[in-house]
C-alpha cells in the first residue's frame, strides 16, 4: 500500500493480521515484534528491521487493456513459477501480509491458487485484486481458494464508463461473476472477504455513494478502497489527453473531504470505505517482487535493474537487501522534503 490509511482501517487490518496468526506460537510472536518495530521505525532513515508485507507479481498477463494502466504498455509478458514464488516466501520470513497482484490479471497465473494456499499454510493474511471479467472456472476456483481477502476492481456503475476506464471489460459479466462467486463461497463455506478497489478521477469523484449502493445490493462486498488515479510522471506519459483530464486537481485538499464523506457513507451502508493517501510506507513495511523476481521498493518503481534493488533468485534473504545502502537512499529521498530518490520522481506519494 503506497499511502497511509487512517485508524479505524489500520486497526481493522491488524484484526485480519491476528485471526490468520490465531493462535500465535513463538515464531508469530516474532514476526509480530518485527511489525511493531517496522512501524515505530517509519520517520527514520535507516531500519534495522524486515519486511512484515510483500506484493507479490503473479502475472503481467492481462485480458483488458484499461485506460489507465500501464499494462498494455508492456512489450513482453511474464509469468512467477510456483518455485520461484516459494524461493520468495522462503527469503521473507517475517511476512505477515501477501498481496498477490502486480501489473497483469493475478488469475491468469495458473498457480495463484497454490500459492495463496501456501502462504496461508504460513499463516500470511493474503488477498488479490481482479477485474473478475472471468470465465466459470475461475470464478469457482476463487471461490474455493484460500484467499483471506478477494478485491474486485472497477470505477463506474454505468456499463459504458466502465467500458470506457476498462477497455475490453463488461461490467454485465463483473456483476454477473460476482453473485456467482457469493453463491460459490456460501456453498463451498469458505470464509473469504470480498471488496472493491476503485479509482477517483475528476468524473467518479461524486459517484463515489453509487459504489457503496453497487455494494450494498450485491450482498457480498464488505469493504472499498479508494485511490487518487495516479499522476506519477511514469504513468502521466502514457496518459491519452482524455484521460489527462480526469486527474483530480489538487488531491491532497480533496483528500481530506473525500475521507470525511467515506466516514459518513461507511456508517450509512455498514461498509468500511477508505483511502489511501499521504507519505509513502512503502519503505518501512514491504517490499515489491516481479514477475520475473526483480525485487523493488514498491510496485510503481519500474526499473528494476538500475539500481539493482534485488531478485529472488540471486539473495537468499530479501529482509537483508530490503535493509541495504541503495533502499535507505530512498528512504532517505521520502523523509527529506525534496524530490525523493530519483525512481521516486513525481509520486504523488512523496508527501
Ligand atoms: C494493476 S491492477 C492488477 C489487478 C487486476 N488486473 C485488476 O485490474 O484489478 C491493480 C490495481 O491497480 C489499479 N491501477 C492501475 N492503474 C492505475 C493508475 N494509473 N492509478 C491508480 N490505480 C491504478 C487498478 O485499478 C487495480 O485496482
Ligand atoms: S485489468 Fe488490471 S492489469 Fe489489466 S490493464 Fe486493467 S488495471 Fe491493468
Ligand atoms: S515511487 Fe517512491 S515514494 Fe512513490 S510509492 Fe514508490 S517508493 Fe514510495
């Protein structure tokens, strides 16, 4: 998660991070100590600490081309074999939290599902975000699998919107998929948590009660997450002029109205809505592997091999290059005022 959340989410969080822990041994004792000390260590630059979250690239395959994103931008595809997802897991022994997603369709790695039952075997609090435009198959083995969380994303209600954000996606067949997957989990009794991700852009904005109406009349989703459309230079390149304009200007005012109007709308509905923005916690918490084992401080960050941030299959423990020169460089960048590290240039992360 690149910004911050407030309170009343943190706390809900450590809650899901406890009950996939429950009943703690001394090895959950120790990694929760090293979230804790990860977490008091935020305003330092140098940290003595591991990594208690990890995102983990599945796949850079898509079945959509949205707007937004820049995956159609990629000229080769790759995929994480299930070896190389272990050596990963394996070099992160302090992880708490796996988010199995990066830039591609998570589903379309045949192995995520072994992989979110391994990690579970771990006791990790794991979780994914897909844009469920999916066949039969899939909805059924994600309403099997050993997920703690399933995110949904999407950015409209209205099907040609949505089309437009989600170019090739069909809001008909998300919704669709969606009652399939509440039908699935009450027959199989798995125990999973459904929620939606969504963009605010200058034309969502006010729409933002629609996604909890979408929500509350599906009768699966618990929580929305909400994220600025970014205007990160990286992403701002290959940004068409149309959707230049759909930044919303000046987020970080907004942000505090839209967080007081998620406070309200999350009493109305009995639905947890939040935002995430404000100074990047990349640093201090978590550590970004790529489909092809390039690690990095975070899943924005796309030049994995200058500088060399890592890869999974040349370190053995992660924790150790999470903590070396190169990384407190950046921490460093995010806690001065200036620009940041230069792979930082222009996150609206860098508060
Ligand atoms: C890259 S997608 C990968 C997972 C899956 N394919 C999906 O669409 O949910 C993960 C999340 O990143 C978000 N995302 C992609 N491009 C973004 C951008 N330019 N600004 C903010 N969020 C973005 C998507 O909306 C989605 O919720
Ligand atoms: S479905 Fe997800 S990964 Fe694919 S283009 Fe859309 S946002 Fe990007
Ligand atoms: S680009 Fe830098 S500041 Fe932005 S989220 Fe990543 S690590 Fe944090």
């Amino acid at each position: 998660m690149e910004g911050a959340i407030d309170l009343r989410t943190r706390l809900k969080y450590l809650l899901m991070i406890l009950s996939a822990l429950w009943p703690p041994n001394r090895h959950d004792l120790w990694r929760l100590g090293n979230a804790f000390r990860c977490i008091l260590s935020q305003s330092k630059e140098k940290v003595s600490s591991k990594p208690f979250y990890a995102q983990i690239e599945p796949t850079t395959a898509c079945n959509l081309s949205c707007r937004f994103c820049l995956n159609p931008t990629l000229t080769v595809r790759h995929t994480l074999s299930y070896d190389d997802f272990l050596q990963a897991l394996n070099g992160l022994p302090t992880l708490l939290m796996l988010n199995l997603q990066g830039l591609g369709e998570p589903t379309l790695n045949k192995d995520l599902f072994r992989m979110a039952s391994e990690a579970r075997r771990r006791k990790i609090y794991t979780f994914t975000v897909t844009n469920l435009n999916l066949p039969e198959l899939i909805i059924d083995k994600l309403a099997q699998s050993d997920f703690s969380a399933i995110n949904i994303s999407m950015e409209s209600i209205d099907p040609d919107q949505y089309s437009w954000y989600r170019v090739g996606g069909d809001l008909a067949l998300l919704e669709q998929n969606l009652q399939m997957l509440k039908e699935k989990r009450e027959s199989y009794g798995t125990d999973f948590v459904v929620g939606i991700w969504t963009l605010i852009t200058e034309d969502t904005i006010d729409k933002v009660h629609e996604i909890f109406q979408f929500a509350k009349g599906s009768g699966i989703i618990e929580r929305i997450q909400f994220v600025f459309l970014t205007d990160k230079k990286s992403h701002l390149d290959n940004y068409d002029g149309d959707l230049r304009k759909q930044l919303v200007v000046n987020r970080r005012a907004t942000a505090s109205d839209i967080r007081k109007r998620l406070r309200a709308l999350s009493k109305e509905f009995g639905i947890l809505g939040y935002l995430v923005e404000g100074r990047c916690r990349w640093l201090w918490t978590g550590i970004f592997v790529n489909a092809e084992g390039y690690v990095a401080p975070c899943c924005n960050i796309k030049n994995y091999r200058e500088p060399a941030w890592g890869n999974i299959r040349l370190e053995e423990n992660l924790a150790e290059v999470w903590q070396g020169n190169e990384w407190n460089m950046v921490r460093k960048g995010i806690l001065s005022e200036s620009d940041g590290h230069p792979s930082c240039t222009g996150c609206p992360y860098l508060y």
